[in-house]
C-alpha cells in the first residue's frame, strides 16, 4: 500500500530558511488550509497518509522529504545541511523504522531529501548549498549494496534538485535548464518548463497521478501531453517559504519485504 509520511505546518513558518527568495510573510492559516487539502489529494490518490504533530522549534518542519530517501531496501535518514533543521528529523526514523530498515547520514556529511531523485535504479543526487560531496559519498555506499547508481548533479539556481527537476515516469524528466546541470539526463527525454514558470518543474507523482504546483498554466498544459490523470495544488503559502509540491510528504509503497541481512551490512559500511 502507498503510505505518505506528512507534518503539520510550524507556527514560526515565517521564520523559515530561505536561500534563493526574499522573505514574504506566510498566511499560517491559509498555511494550514493548504496543508489540509494536500493530504486530502494524497489520500484521493490511495495513499494512507501519517500525519506528524508540527515542531514549531523548526519553521521549515512540514518540508518533511528532506529529512529521509525511502527506497524499497532501506529508508536513509538525512543530515540536514541547514543547522536550524537539523531537528526535524526527530519521530522520522521512528515513524519509518515500522516499515524499513533504517541507515543514516552522519554529519560532517549534509544531505537533504529534496537533493534525491530516484528513477528506477538511478539515484541522481544535487550538489547543492545543502548537500555536500561527504554527503553523496556515503549515500552512495548506502545504496550501492542495493544495486543502485548514483549520479551527482550540479545544483545552480534552486534550493536542491528536484526544486529544478522532477519525473512524470521512468523515461522523462521535467526540468528547468537554468537551475541545474543537465547533461546527466541526457538519456532521458527532457521537457523544458517555460522561462516565466522557473518553480512548476517541481511535481509530484503519487501513483498514477501527476501533481502540479497551480500558477503554472503552460507547465500545466505540458505534463497534460505526457500524462493522463493530473491534478492541481495551492501551495502558494509554502512557495514563500521556499518549499514545492513534492517537499511536503515522504511517499513510499509499504511492501514488508525482509531485506535485513543485507541492509545491516549496508548501514554498517557508512
């Protein structure tokens, strides 16, 4: 079954980290409205959804898929790169250590969840201004047991990765040329979104339905060429704060397959 990790919205959201944005103030109500009607998309979509009690020492705790990579062998908790975050990892390993065996990156390593794009077995991770090379590395050592390649892309103009580059299936990849290095998807068919819709290459995928970020018509008409179950979200409250559609759940199907033999060896090569 489809399972989606969520967290409440943080009543200093206004206070978030922001690294490519000017601060606007944030609607937490609205905030809250928002949040609400994403997990009602989530649960449209056949996912349960596991909705954790907001930690408002952590303005930016409802961005919870940075905090853990799920894959189907292992969940690897993150190292953070922004320090006020480093908290909201706290009631993750626990929520998913039901589901997964569970691994960690340990700091001086940072890695954050919204720097992983996983095709397949294709693991494409950012170097950004929150994942550094340390923090690759031992992702990398991680998965690599698992059978999976990691290839390392240069972050430019976005927080992380998949604020510039997101899947609509396995063969193609939506994008925004500007903001990341794009040769290592060479071999996937890339679609460019329009220069005046920079944030709409950030969807999200939740079973056989593509989520879009709403404000981004042209996008919008785009992905409707290449998908055919669509939906539209307002997240205009957690744009602000720098977040996008896919940074607000951790979406993973609970197969209760026993990997542990191998996943113990795994978690003991970091």
């Amino acid at each position: 079954m489809l399972k989606a990790i969520t967290r409440d919205v943080s009543r200093n959201i206004s206070r978030c980290e922001l690294t490519f944005r000017q601060r606007e103030g944030v609607d937490y109500e609205k905030a809250i409205r928002q949040h609400a009607d994403y997990c009602d998309l989530l649960r449209r979509c056949g996912a349960e959804v596991i909705n954790l009690e907001a930690r408002d020492e952590n303005p930016d705790c409802c961005f919870v898929a940075d905090t853990a990579v799920v894959l189907e062998e292992v969940a690897v908790i993150a190292s953070l790169g922004a320090l006020s975050r480093q908290g909201e990892i706290t009631g993750i390993a626990e929520t998913l250590s039901a589901h997964r065996e569970i691994a960690r990156i340990e700091p001086p390593a940072t890695l954050d969840g919204g720097d992983v794009l996983i095709l397949g077995k294709r693991i494409f991770v950012g170097r950004s201004k929150r994942t550094n090379q340390e923090g690759i590395e031992s992702l990398t050592r991680i998965v690599n047991a698992f059978g999976y390649d990691v290839t390392t892309v240069t972050v430019m103009g976005s927080l992380h990765l998949t604020t510039a580059c997101s899947a609509l299936n396995e063969e193609t990849v939506l994008l925004n040329s500007r903001w990341i290095d794009t040769a290592p998807f060479a071999r996937y068919r890339a679609l460019n979104v329009p220069e005046d819709e920079p944030w709409a290459a950030s969807i999200m995928r939740v079973g056989s339905t593509v989520c879009v970020e709403a404000g981004a018509p042209r996008t919008l008409e785009l992905v409707r060429k290449h998908c055919a179950e669509v939906d539209v979200l307002d997240i205009s409250e957690f744009r602000k704060a720098e977040g996008s559609v896919p940074c607000l759940s951790i979406l993973f199907q609970d197969t209760k397959t026993d990997y542990s033999n191998q996943s113990k060896e795994t978690i003991n090569a970091q």
